[in-house]
DNA sequence: TCATATT
C-alpha cells in the first residue's frame, strides 16, 4: 500500500538516495495480508477492530463495491510488525465467523498482472472433484483458489466451478487450451472462460437494493398513482425497458427558485447528493443517477489540496420527472456506512 | 446453473 521506510536500528545501512529496495518498489510482503470470507454485514470498524487485537495496524481497508458500498467479503490488512502479521494468520485465520470461516494470508504483490485472472467453469463432470479439476487447470500456471459448486440438499456438484489462477495470461492459456475440450473420460466438452466482475453485477444490484428500499419505503396497496409510478419506473429499469409513463406525478408547483438551473449549457435540474465518502469520484455519480434518465453533469466538489472529495457532489438531469424520481430513490440510499442526502438544490441567494 | 482474492 503505502511506501514503508525501514528505519530499524539492527538494519544494514543505507545508501544515500531513496530509502527503498534495489528494485525500487517498498516491501510489505511480511505485513501486509489478505483476509477472505469475511461475513457480508461485517464493517469496516468490526474489521479493524478484530485485527486490530493482534497489533498495532498501518493500515487496513475492507474491500466495497465502489457503488453499492457492499462489502466484497474481503479486505487487507497492513501491519506495523511482521511478527503480527504472522501472529494474525497463525491465530485468525480459520476463524468462524457465523457461516464464514476466514481465510487470511500474505497478499501478493499488487500488480495488474494479477487482475481478472478469476475463471467460470461449466460442464464439468460431476463425479470430478475439486482436486481433479484443479490437476487439469495447474498445467497452465500456479491456482490460487478453486472451487466446485455443489447443490445445497444433496451436496452433489453442479458441474460448476471457478479457477483462479495467479497471473491473468495464465488464465487466457487456460482458456485457450481447455475451452470446449473433453477432460479424460468425460463425455461432454466443459466451457472455460472469465468469470463474470463483481463490478457488472452492481448496476443490477443497485437496482435490486433500490426497487427493495423504494418498496418498503412506499409499502401499502398500490392504489396511489404516484407509488405505481415510481414501482412501474423501477421494474422498467430492471428489466432495461425504456418507456414513458402516462401518468403525471406530483405538480411542479412550488417550486420556484429550487433545482432548474438555466443558461444554454447548463440548463436542467441541479441535484444536490451530500454525504458521498471522500473517495468518491465522478463515475459513482453517473452510476447512481444515470438509470433514471438524462443526465447532463457530475461534479464531486473536492478539496484544493488533498483532492479527496468534500462530501458533496452535483448532478444535472435534463427532465424533471426523472430527476423526481433519482430524488424519491436515491435520497436516504445507504452506499457503505454512508446514508446519502438527495435533494434539488436550493438556490444560495435566497437563504438567509 | 457465477461464489467471491488485489487496495
């Protein structure tokens, strides 16, 4: 993560010139773990916290989806000592966590090397196990994990699988030479090919939680044209219909002063979201507004100096309805730890 | 017939 200086007394002397290894990059291969199977609802603080027992921390992150803010399950830990990091795998990892057992081990490297090496298996013969698969995938490169699928009941495999693989180009070779080929003694071809992204799933897992919080929040009979209106909307945009409602929702009355912002470039509805993370950028904007229609600008207002964001953000829609409708969804939206506020903004000139 | 491993 961070550039770590060695600055311990009992080590060799430095040179002159950057505090750094002979091959430039900084060494955190003694402290910096990688933990895995973290339960879905655990926080970042309950992360921190748990590792944190061990020894004192540089610093640890717990892996979210960039726009969701769920939890990926996983997440690293840098440690000050080695000699914790060691202590954590060999007292952490194994660890029960209600159906989770945790995985913790050294993290490799961070290289885009590394990246989308992850691989979906399908049709594989179903008397394979996990240790015969895995036998067919090694020829092609070092597996960091694998995986069959099974039925829940009766615990017989799916013929489903997954492979990861530690380098990306071993995976393609992979691909190459065992996509549409009979292992040994099967009868049907398997399918070998990249495993879907976690960040493909979360537009339909954005729309999934939306269409859930805009339910509850306008539980009841569906009798009300409004609360159609925005379900219908939703439902459309789950299923990528694009279509307009015949039915009006509530009337641009009293609304003066609020939102439309003219001028030739500018013009449209100027959304107000406060309480984005300070690692917030541009695309979570367009990610999160965009399914509701037009969207015209994003601005993340950002600090001069740090650059990180300053908890507040911009959004310009061109039609009123669906910025109505961004509003009605988004506002309240937990993304992570975080509960977003969604508003038109307000005019400064006539606040007190 | 896609669960979750690279900040």
């Amino acid at each position: 993560m961070e550039s770590q200086v060695a600055g311990g007394p009992a080590g060799p002397a430095l040179p002159n010139g950057p505090l750094l290894g002979t091959n430039g990059a900084s060494d955190d291969s003694k402290t910096n773990l990688i933990v895995n199977y973290l339960p879905q609802n655990m926080t970042q603080d309950e992360f921190k916290s748990l590792f944190g027992s061990i020894g004192d921390i540089e610093s640890c992150k717990l892996v979210r989806d960039k726009i969701t803010g769920q939890s990926l399950g996983y997440g690293f830990v840098n440690y000050s000592d080695p000699n914790d990091a060691d202590k954590a795998i060999n007292t952490l990892n194994g660890l029960k966590l209600q159906t989770k057992t945790i995985k913790v081990s050294y993290a490799r490297p961070s290289s885009a090397s590394i990246r989308d090496a992850n691989l979906y298996v399908s049709g594989l013969p179903k008397t394979m196990s996990q240790k015969e698969m895995e036998q067919l995938f090694s020829q092609y490169g070092r597996i960091i994990t694998s995986r069959i699928l099974v039925d829940q009941v009766t615990g017989v495999s799916r013929g489903v699988g997954f492979i990861r693989f530690d380098k990306r180009i071993e995976a393609e070779e992979a691909i190459k030479g065992l996509n549409g080929q009979k292992p040994l003694g099967a009868a049907e071809p398997i399918t070998v090919k990249f495993a879907n992204n976690p960040s493909q799933k979360t537009g339909q897992a954005l729309l999934t939680h939306l269409y859930q919080s805009s339910a509850r929040r306008y539980a009841g009979p569906l009798h009300h044209q409004t609360q159609r209106f925005r379900l219908d909307n939703l439902l459309n945009m789950a299923y990528g219909v694009k279509r307009f409602s015949p039915i009006a929702i509530d009337g641009m009355s009293g609304l003066a002063g609020v939102g439309l912002s003219g001028g030739a470039a500018g013009a449209g509805w100027c959304i107000f979201v406060y309480n984005l993370s300070p690692e917030a950028d541009e695309s979570v904007l367009w990610q999160l507004f965009g399914p509701f229609g037009a969207v015209t600008n994003v601005k993340v207002i950002r600090d001069f100096t740090t650059n990180k964001c300053k908890g507040f953000g911009f959004v310009t829609m061109t039609n009123y309805d669906e910025a109505a409708m961004a509003i009605a969804s988004l506002n309240g939206y937990r993304l992570g730890e975080r509960v977003l506020q969604v508003s038109f903004k307000t005019s400064k000139q006539h606040k007190a």
